[in-house]
C-alpha cells in the first residue's frame, strides 16, 4: 500500500527529472562535482598539497602581524610568490586529469541542454555551405513526406550558401537529403518537443570543430559541401526569474557541490 | 508510512495554505463580489446600433436588449488620454491635468508628452567621448489624482487593469496591471518606425512616423544597421545602433535577415514573429533589449524592408511598464511576446506610404490576435473584485479605414473600398466574440459594463487655426517674414500676438507672466477667448456652407480642480467632418484656413465633445439618463460598497442621486 501510494510522486519526480533541464542540470553538476572532488583526491599529493596551502597560510599570516617590519613583509610576499607557484605545479597534473574527461562529457552534454529540438510546426532553417559559389543553383533538397519547405531557397553569393526555411508535420528524427553537383549527401533533423540529442551541423574535414558542435560523421573529403546546418534554437534555462545558458548554471552548482563534497571527504584542493 | 506518502500527505496540507496566503497578497477579499469591464477605444455608438440592426453584433445586442445601452459623455476635450484620464480618476482634466496628447511649457514653448516623462539623470561626469550618469534616470507619470484600482488596492479589493491608457509609468498597485496607450517604444517615442530602401527616388531621413535609411544592395547583400535609444553614455547622445544583414536571393522574392546570432527567412510580403534585439549602450556592462518584426516588402526589383518601431521588451523591459514588475514577462512566457509600446497600430506607416492597406491591416490584425490571447490568458483566471480589459483596435482603425467607408471622403477610393470596406466591421465583429465569451461566463453576482472613452466621426476637412488666427489679426509675424508651413511658431512676433493654438483643440492666449513674451493682461483673457470664440462659431466651409466649428468651451467654464488654468484656455470642438490640421496642431501656419484631408487618417473624434460620445452597456439596468466617463471611477467604487471620494465628479450609474 506504501509503496503503490509512493509510485505516483516517484513517477512524478522521474517525469521532472527528465523533462526539466534544470532539474538535470543540478543532478549533473552535484555528481560530476563529486566525481572532480574524487578524481582530483586519487590523482594529486594530498600530503604535499597539504603542506604547499598550510605555508602559504603562514606566509599570509606573516604579512598581517609583521606590517611594520619591511623585509618580513617583502620575503613572505616572494615566499607567498613561490608557494603560489609550487601549489600550481602540485594541482596541475590533477587537474588536467579532471578537465579533460569533463570538458568531453559537457561537450557530449551540450548536444542534449545546449540547444532545443525543432518543435512541429515551427520554421527553421538548413543551410548548406558549398566550397564554390558557381555550385549554388546546382543544390537541391530531397525532403521526407513529414518535412515541407516554407519558402523558396534563398542563395547568398557572398557566403556561398544556399539556406531552406522548412517545417515538420511531425515529430521525429528525419534525414534530409542534400543533392549538390550531382552528390548526395544527408544531414539529420530532430523533431521533438522533450530533451533530444541534436547535431546542429554536419562538416566536411574540421576535426576539432566536429569534436564539439557536431555528433554526424564527416562529410566526404571531396564533397562540393562544406558544411550542412539546422538552427536549432539555443535553450536558456530559467531559475530566479534569469535566463542563462546551462553551463553557467552547471559551472556555478558544480563548484558549489564541490567545495560541498571537498569539506565532507576531507579532500585537500 | 514510506516517504512518498509523507510527501502527498505534506503537499495536500500546504496547497491550500499557500492558495490562501497567495490570494491574501493580492489584496484580499471582494466578498464574492465580481465587476468586469471592458473598454473598448473609439467604440461608436452609431455604429454599434448599425451592426446590431444588421444582426452583425449579436453579442452586444443581447446586452443591450438584457441589460441597458447608453450613450456615454465623453471629455473634454475628446481625446483618449483626456478620456480615459476622467474615467480613471472621476474628474475632469481640471482635476487630473492631461488636456491633450501634448502640452507645453509656456516659458520655452517646448513640447512634451502629456501623459508622461522619461528623464536620464541630473548630473553626469564627462570623460572625452564619455558620459558617466552619477545618478540614475527616472520614468514619472503626469496625471494627477487617485486612479479608482489604487482606492480598491486600499480597501483590500483584488484588481487587475489590463493596458488602461494613461498609466505609463503604471502607479504601484497590489494587483496586476500592464500600461497602455502612452507607453512608448525604446526610443522614447510614440512608435518610429524605420524603413530601408534601395529606391533612389526615396527621400532618407525623418518622415513623420518613422524614418527612411537608403541602402545599397551589393552582391545581392543589404548591410544596414537597427537604429534604437539614444545612447546618453556617449557625448551628444547619438542612437545605439547594432548591424544587420539581409541577403536576397539574386532571382526569387525572398531574403534571409542575420542578425545579432539570430537567422530568419521572409517571403516578399511576408512579417517576421517578434525578434529580441539588444542595444549595447556600454560594451559589456550597460545593454537595452527590445523586440521589433521585420516586413519584406519588396524584394525584387527594389529592396524594401521595414522594421517596426522597436518596442519594450515584456520579459526585460528598460522602463517599469507592468506591476508587479514582472508580470510583464510572465505574460510574455504564456502567451508570447506582444506589443508594449501604447499605440501599437503603425498608423504612420500608413499615413507614409511605407506600409499599403493590406500590409497594415495584417499588422492591426495581429495587435488585436495578442490582445485576445492575453485576455484569454488573463480572464480565467479572474475570481473576484474587479477585472478591466482594454482594446485599442476599434479606434486606432476607426481612424485609419474610416475612408472606405465613406463615398463623401476626399481619400475614398472604390477600388480599395471594394477590398477593405468592411475591414473596420470585421473588428466590430471581433470586439463582439470577446464580449460573447464574457457572457458565456457571468452570473447573477457579476457586473459587466462595456464601454468607450469616445465614439467617431468623419474626418474630411482640416481647419488650421494658427492660419485662422494669422488671418484674423490674432499672431503677427515678424516684419517682411511669410507664414511658414511647416516649422512652429516660425517669425512670430510674440510682442503683437494675442492667441496661438497648439495640441488637437487647444487655443491659448499670450498672457502676460506666464507666456514668455505674453501681452494679454490675465484679466483681459477671457474677454479675447469669447470675442474669438464668437469669430470662430460663425465660420463656414465656402464648399458647402457647413458650420465648421459648433462649440468653443472656455477653461474657466469646462473646468474644475487645481489644474484647471494650467492647460489650454479654451477647447475648439469641430463639427462632425472637420478636425485641426496636421500641422496647425504643433504650430506651423499652412496656407489654406480649410483644407482637404487627403490622409489616410480619415475618421477622428477630436472635435466637438457632443458630437462624439462614447457607449455604456451593462448587464445591469442603468439608471443615469445621461452618464458621463466621470461616473465610472465612482461607479466602480460603488460596486464594492465604497464611497466615491470628495474630487470625484461624478456619480454611480446605477443608484444617481
């Protein structure tokens, strides 16, 4: 009876979970700044990090009780100097143990809270970036039933591009074929109105570039296109009558859970 | 128990707290007591009667039939922020001070919004380019006495006043109330709209509504900026501009509009939704936002975009325009982002030529389409005490598509009569399915009264007093100088002049100590006002012999309160047909007395006050034989059980005495 009465508010909370990003963005941020706290705990001397942060302490204190004596001041200014460096050289290396797996995991997290999928019946735009601005009325779409073109495709000479204001009937994930000097390619458009996973661009070559903004494989090498767009609306998340983008919101919570995390696991950072 | 169970248990326990507290701090209770009141700007009562005889209102005709229709009185003079000021406060403009759209200082002659001021701080520092406020600016709203919800708000009456006119900035209240007419666009003005055109025969600068920027179109690209406030960071004020790009198709009617990270692409004829735009006043500290719509025009073979006026942002606004102060924004997160500047009706891009009828009536269209969906929002939600919904659209096209609808008007065209005739109908319609879902909603324990501040009139002829008053020896020019037509009160000799106009019906005397260079002794003044006012009843239109002006009321007679003398000091009110010209109004001196209005600002209601009164419906039996927009404020009152207060002019149009 207990838990049949508790499964509504469960269910409930679950749908929350899922559909507010914000409520994702605190879950997200109070784990991975547990995981920081941890990672940085396993991989740094914590004895040695220790020791750097209770010198600089002394230092500190060592400029407010011996003001009136310059050349104290002076050595614990270069001691503070040099303890600052040393600390650094001890946080370095854990750091970056830290950084990378999470600057991959909040790129990877952009492409869920970063942008909105297209809602039904709204317009948005593809474009489509070729190498030659001679190809531009070589470009044609090959469209699914669901997604119709709202507008005739406007070509704009100067940024060699060709771009379709199109709307979808219906939700889900289509695939838009780009016909362009007789190569086909395709480009993936989302259709959703709750959390969805999208790739706002599809590039040819641009290695780093496709590591962070798009989750499509290259386009060919030889390809007349460069790169293929959906202008997803960019999602702002609300909290204390503010709109910001979700890595504030995560930056700010994860530092918080960390230095949370960091008091209660006596971690040294 | 499991946790979940504690947790429903807890939730059920402490919804109906928090309703309660919730209910309480909005201000109370009403007892049950409901009163609605829709107001309805420039609603004809000849009109009114008109579609309801041809069956085209059948809402507002079952009210009528059930309940009561009368005849409003309206102000004086006629005009809305006059009006609605009456309605709001139960006085005249002696009492609350607005006697026109405009007024001025009779020390500098300066013009200014009547309704209120917008001022940058008093003190600043300058640092070279930079002007560094020490300080902040301010919003003041200039109408005097107490509005009728501030009374409610005191005697615990939940309330919520939806764009009243002449609330800008909107008075603090417990309830929710968003401004209307007299909220003005980023710019501080009444709406300026800018229009881009690659036409070399088009004359770039200021036009009357708006302002034309030329643009070239090279490689089939448009580059251009936005033009927004001025910017009081910068020496000498130049506007905050921010680039944009519109790239046309080199064949197709179509173009793609970049613009501050954001993509649109419009069809020739086609509007844009509402696009955010932010005006960098301080690089990365100091920033205004707004919203404004794009229109392509034309797209092939000359480039014409116009951008409307920018207006407020609702989720950020730059000026307080809602209380409480957010309301703004969660109305714009329900119902989507909406007009806010007061007049939001781009009549002067009509007037211009910038925007053809089709084109503005799909504007007026979508001003109305949001006013609904915020009523839609709004009026569930009401529960007690009183609810006001006010509508701009009967008046803002009353006076736009009058012309179609009247063979006798000098703009009549019948091939756009054909087209757009009925369109001012089709609004009437409109106004009367909102009333229809109103009906379906009331009981016996709510009010409702439908009303207007004025009613309408053709506009056919302009009558240019200042040219009148040049003619009849009252303003004398400089010596050797001609009338000039356009600017104010060019090479007066304001050491023989006597009498000047200004605003919509305003004549004022030259008085010694209060005009700078007046003449008139204070105790001569209305003595000259009743000798002009004899001069001015007897003039006839030499086209039909029609009497141009039927009534002339002088302040000292119109007037009552603190204010009084501080206005104009006598109120021409035309005939039906007649108004004062376009530009006698701001002081310039055309060459004609009595001109054609060719505008296609067409009907009007700013003459004589008894030739356009408004209209009072209720479900109700109305009393008052004769009720007045004074009668409305202690109306409201009544219906809660309070006693009017002792400025009040008026009386209760349910119980008079």
């Amino acid at each position: 009876m207990t838990i049949l009465s508790a499964l509504p508010a469960l269910a409930a909370f679950k749908l929350f979970l899922f559909t507010s990003p914000l409520a994702i963005v605190v879950v997200l941020s109070i784990v991975i700044g547990l995981l920081m706290v941890v990672l940085f705990g396993y991989t740094s001397n914590q004895k040695a990090i220790k020791i750097a942060k209770d010198q600089l302490k002394a230092h500190l204190l060592a400029v407010r009780l011996f003001q009136d004596q310059l050349h104290v001041v002076v050595s614990s200014y270069g001691r503070i100097l040099r303890g600052t460096g040393r600390y650094l050289k001890l946080a370095f290396m854990p750091l970056l143990y830290v950084i990378i797996p999470i600057t991959l995991l909040v790129v990877q997290l952009d492409r869920y809270l970063g942008s909105t999928a297209i809602s039904k019946d709204s317009p948005f735009l593809m474009t489509v970036r070729l190498s030659n601005a001679d190809a531009l009325n070589d470009v044609s779409l090959d469209l699914p039933p669901e997604l119709t073109m709202t507008a005739p495709a406007v070509h704009v000479p100067a940024a060699r591009e060709v771009v379709w204001r199109l709307a979808a009937s219906q939700e889900g994930v289509y695939e838009i074929k780009v016909v362009a000097s007789g190569e086909s390619m395709a480009k993936t458009v989302r259709v959703a109105s709750e959390l969805a996973r999208v790739s706002p661009v599809r590039l040819r070559e641009h290695f780093w570039e496709r590591m962070f903004m798009s989750s499509e494989s290259a386009l060919p090498e030889n390809s007349p296109v460069e790169a293929i767009a959906i202008n997803y609306p960019e999602r702002n998340i609300e909290i204390a009558g503010y709109e910001m983008n979700w890595i504030w919101l995560f930056f700010i919570f994860s530092m918080i859970a960390g230095f949370i995390f960091k008091e209660l696991l006596g971690i040294q950072v | 128990m499991g946790w979940g169970r504690v947790c429903t248990l807890l939730l059920c326990a402490l919804m109906p707290a928090l309703f309660l507290s919730c209910e309480r701090a909005r201000g109370g209770s009403a007892g049950g007591k409901r009163l609605i009141i829709l107001g309805i700007d420039g609603m004809d009562p000849d009109l009114l009667t008109k579609f309801m005889a041809e069956g085209k209102m059948p809402n507002f005709a079952r009210l009528a039939q059930q309940g009561s229709f009368r005849r409003l009185t309206t102000s004086i003079p006629p005009q809305s922020p006059v009006a609605w000021s009456n309605l709001i406060t139960g006085m005249n403009a002696g009492g609350h001070g607005i006697f026109d759209f405009i007024h001025r200082d009779p020390k500098t002659f300066q013009l200014y919004f009547s309704t209120s001021r917008v001022e940058g701080p008093k003190h600043s520092l300058h640092l070279g380019n930079w002007v560094i406020p020490l300080g902040s600016g301010s919003a003041e709203q200039l109408r005097h006495g107490k509005a009728f919800w501030e009374i409610l708000d005191e005697q615990g009456i939940p309330n919520s006043v939806y764009r009243i006119p002449a609330n800008f900035p909107p008075i603090s209240a417990k309830g929710r109330t968003l401004s209307g007419m007299g909220t003005p666009d980023l710019r501080g003005t009444y709406g300026t709209f800018t229009f881009y055109t690659d036409d070399a025969t088009a004359v770039a600068g200021a036009v009357e509504g708006g302002e034309v920027v030329q643009v070239e179109v090279q490689n089939s690209r448009v580059t251009s900026h936005l033009i927004g406030p001025e910017n009081t960071f910068r020496k000498n004020s130049p506007p905050a501009t921010e680039p944009f790009t519109v790239d046309v198709d080199p064949l197709e009617p179509v173009a793609r509009v970049s613009f501050q990270n954001q993509q649109f692409v419009l069809k020739e004829g086609e509007w844009s939704g509402w696009v955010p735009v932010e005006f960098q006043l301080v690089p990365f500290i100091g920033n205004v936002k707004g919203i404004c719509r794009f229109f392509l025009k034309q797209a092939h073979p000359r480039f014409q975009l116009y951008v409307s006026p920018i207006n407020i942002d609702p989720e950020n606004p730059a000026l307080p325009i809602s209380t409480p102060s957010g309301y703004s924004r969660d109305l714009a997160k329900e119902i989507g982002e909406y007009h806010t500047q007061g007049i939001a009706e781009d009549t002067k891009a009509l007037s211009d030529g910038v925007l053809d009828d089709k084109e503005y009536l799909e504007q007026a269209r979508t001003v109305l389409a949001e006013h609904r969906r915020a009523f839609d929002a709004e009026f569930p939600k009401f529960r007690q005490g009183l609810f006001f919904f006010y509508f701009s659209s009967l008046d803002l096209n009353g006076h736009m598509m009058w012309r179609l609808t009247d063979p006798r008007h000098p703009a009549y065209d019948p091939t756009l009569a054909a087209q757009y005739g009925n369109a001012l109908e089709e609004f009437y319609q409109q106004i009367d399915q909102v009333l229809g879902e109103v009906l379906r909603k009331i009981d016996a324990d709510t009010t409702l009264l439908v009303l207007s501040d004025h009613g309408f009139a053709p506009y056919r002829r302009s009558f240019n007093l200042n040219t009148w008053l040049l003619n009849n020896g009252y303003i004398t020019l400089e010596a050797g100088s001609t009338p000039d037509a356009n600017q104010p009160f060019a090479e007066v000799d304001w050491s023989r002049t006597r009498a000047y106009a200004l605003g919509l019906n305003g004549l004022y005397v030259s008085q010694r100590g209060r005009e700078r260079e007046g003449i008139v002794e204070p105790g001569q003044a209305d003595a000259l006002l009743r000798e002009i006012r004899q001069k001015l009843l007897e003039i006839r239109d030499p086209k039909d012999n029609s009497q141009v002006i039927t009534r002339v009321d002088l302040a000292s007679e119109a007037y009552q309160g603190p204010y009084a003398r501080t206005g104009p000091d006598a109120l021409v009110g035309y005939n039906r047909g007649y108004r004062a010209g376009w530009r006698t109004i701001l002081g310039a001196f055309p060459p004609d007395v009595l001109e054609d209005n060719t505008n296609a600002w067409s009907g009007d209601h700013c003459m004589d006050y008894t030739k356009v009164p408004g209209v009072l419906l209720s479900n109700r039996k109305i009393d008052a034989q004769n009720p007045a927009l004074t009668d409305i404020a202690p109306t409201i009152l009544a219906e809660f059980g309070i006693a009017k207060t002792k400025d009040m002019m008026g009386q209760s149009v349910f119980h008079p005495r």
